[in-house]
C-alpha cells in the first residue's frame, strides 16, 4: 500500500484512506497522510486521541470490526471453557493470558484458535497447569469455535496496533462474556461490567475469569449485553451508511493532484522510518520479535528483498 501510495502517478483525485492500525503507537500514521488526502478515516474513536491526528479537520470514525449471524452456545457444561480466537503471537498477545489461566483454582480448559506462533506454544509449556492449554489452529469457521467457548480472554499487548478487533467483537455478538486488559482500543468496544470486564492487571484478569466460572447468571447477563451491543452498534450496514454519507460529503470537493510520496517517503526504508517515527522523533533501532511480523522491519525487507535503501538505516 506504500508503495502504492508514493509510486502511482495518480491523476486529480477525491481521495479516502481508511485506516485499519490505530496509530497510538508504532507503526504510526504519518500526519502528512492525513493531511494529504481528502479525507481520513479512522476504525476506532481512540484514534482521535493519537499523535497523528494534530487539528485536521478531514479525520472521522467508521468502523470495521462486525458480529455474526451466529447464535450462541447452549450446551450445558459442567465447567465453563475459556477461549481465545485471534493473533496467537506475542507481537499482539498478551503473555498474561497464560499466567492468568494458570493461577485459577479451577480446572479449567482454554481453547486457542488462530495461526499459532511456536514461542506461544513453548511458553505455555512452562505453565505449572500447562494441560489447561488446547491450541486448535486457525478457523474458517469462528461461529463453532465460539459455541466451543463459555467465556472469551482476550488480553492483547499495551501497545498492539489493532482497532476494530473483529475477533472480539464476533465473540460478543454470539453472546459471550469477555475479559480483556484496558488497552484504547478494546476500551472503545467493551463497558465494564456491562458488555464484559476490563482489567488494569493481569492478576485482575484471573479475578474477572473466576467470578464467572462461577456465575452462570453472570456470564449469561453481561454474554447477552454484549450480543445486543454489537447487533446495535457492529453491523455492516451501518459501516456501509457512513461511507455513503461521507461519499455524498466528498463529491462537491474539486478533484486535486496529490503527492503521497512527499508525506511517507520514495523508498522502501524511508515508508519503514515514517511508519516508526513522527516529525521531530529521532528513530532508534530497537530488538525486532522474531520473523517478519506486520510493520517490523523484516516484513519491509521481506516485501522489498535486496533493496538498498535498507543499508542506511544501520
């Protein structure tokens, strides 16, 4: 998309970029793209609060994580299941998931979903309950790996790039209960002790995640919360309206040449430095996780083999 943006030659356009990061972290929003293109459009209302966004007055919110049609479990488990459908990397999950899950006094089971990283796989072994631990691989079909579930863990990194967090969302929508950390993002989804719980410590995650193992009056009040906020607030259709009205707003702007590259860079290393670091910000190389892992800059050299322009960032 980079590449895309700096190398086009486009001719006088209306330009919308829909941007599907958060930029309240790294990889940041270049604030020349947004102040580039006709309008800006975020996926999370937390991103109004980000270091890109300044005084533009071209930044809205539309969002892009939606339920399913998909009803939820009805099986009557003696002990409830805990589960998790996603990123299972640590790039984006939160190692706590497992220490939480550890320290329950009951013997429970977590079910993991997703494509699995093997150092997920390697700690999770170092558990004192590691049998607790199940990784079921990815899906093509989350309305069964959610009937699966009673409760949903969901504790993602401080400083995780996401914003619609379709994952969590679907698993509200089937009327599960979830537990997830105070991160922005999952903030603007989730109410405490409303539609889930929404811990300041992993410690507090394993509380969250005893009270309703225990209560299956809890978990069907806040599960059935949480399906009518997202069957009221995360449907495609309303995603779809907003575009249409911002669509109805852009057509009287007069088309206009536009100059990308200008605000990202012109080669491989410089769209990695803008995505890294804001205006003013010195950029400092810092122990990447292993493989190349979205906006590291081993995904950059892994799209842009053998470029040279990666030479001057050493």
């Amino acid at each position: 998309m980079l590449e895309c943006l700096a190398r086009t030659e486009f001719p006088k356009i209306r330009s919308v970029i829909w941007a599907h990061i958060s930029g309240l972290f790294k990889p940041y929003i270049p604030p020349g793209l947004i102040e580039q293109a006709h309008r800006f459009v975020f996926t999370s209302n937390a991103s109004l609060k980000g270091p890109s966004v300044g005084q533009y007055g071209t930044t809205s919110v539309i969002n892009s994580g939606f339920g399913i049609e998909a009803k939820a479990s009805v099986l009557e488990r003696t002990q409830p299941v805990i589960g998790y459908l996603g990123t299972v990397n640590f790039v984006k999950m939160h190692k706590g998931f497992f220490e939480a899950v550890d320290r329950l006094d009951q013997n429970v089971t977590a079910l993991i979903f997703g494509s699995i990283d093997s150092t997920v796989v390697d700690y999770a072994s170092t558990m004192r309950n590691a049998h607790r631990f199940n990784f079921c691989g990815e899906t093509s079909a989350p309305d069964e790996a959610f009937a699966l579930m009673d409760i949903f863990f969901y504790p993602l990194q401080p400083e995780h790039y996401g914003t619609g967090e379709n994952a969590l969302v679907e698993a509200m929508s089937t009327g599960l209960p979830v537990v997830v950390m105070n991160n922005p993002a999952e903030m603007e989804i989730v109410t405490h002790r409303k539609t889930g719980f929404v811990a300041d410590s992993i410690y507090n995650c394993t509380t969250f995640l005893d009270r309703l193992i225990r209560s299956r009056t809890v978990r069907k009040s806040i599960g059935y919360n949480a399906a009518m906020f997202a069957a009221g607030q995360r449907k495609p259709r309303q995603a779809a309206n907003s575009f249409m009205e911002l669509w109805r707003g852009l057509i009287d702007d007069v088309p206009q040449y536009v100059n990308f590259a200008d605000a990202i860079g012109h080669t491989p290393a410089e769209w990695f430095l803008a995505t890294q670091r804001l205006p003013g910000m010195v950029y400092e190389p810092v122990q990447q996780e292993a493989g190349a892992t979205k906006g590291s800059l081993a995904h950059f050299q892994k799209c842009f083999a053998n470029d040279k322009s990666f030479a001057t960032l050493r």
